[in-house]
C-alpha cells in the first residue's frame, strides 16, 4: 500500500459499516507508510474518517485535537 492508495481509499467510506467492510478498509488505510489524516476532519466527514484521526491521535501520529 502506498500513500497515494492509502490517501485515495479515504474517501470510499460508505455511511455504515457495510457488514464489516468498512473496518477492513480502515486496517488497509493504515498500512500506508504515513498517516493518510494530517489534520481533523471536518465536523460533518464521514464518521470513519473521525474513526481513522483519533486512531492516528492515539496512535501518536498527529497532535491532538477534538473532533465531532
């Protein structure tokens, strides 16, 4: 997984999980070399990308910061 794919994969979060794919999706995001969030999403993004930025927060990956 390169960046670029890690980076083009954030946007095909659906609204739901999708029977499990969407946390697939998300381990496949993660595999990337550098996190694909360098700053908070939006308040109204999708709920995965707010999922995938406090996994990059805790991660130690990116500064903290609140997201909705």
């Amino acid at each position: 997984m390169t960046g670029e794919e890690a980076r083009a994969l954030v946007s095909c979060f659906g609204p739901d999980d999708c029977y499990g794919v969407a946390w697939t999706l998300l381990h496949l995001i993660e595999t990337g070399p550098n996190p694909v969030l360098t700053t908070p999403p939006s308040p109204d993004a999708n709920e995965w990308q707010h999922t995938l930025w406090r996994r990059i927060v805790n991660g130690g990956l990116a500064p903290g910061g609140v997201t909705a």
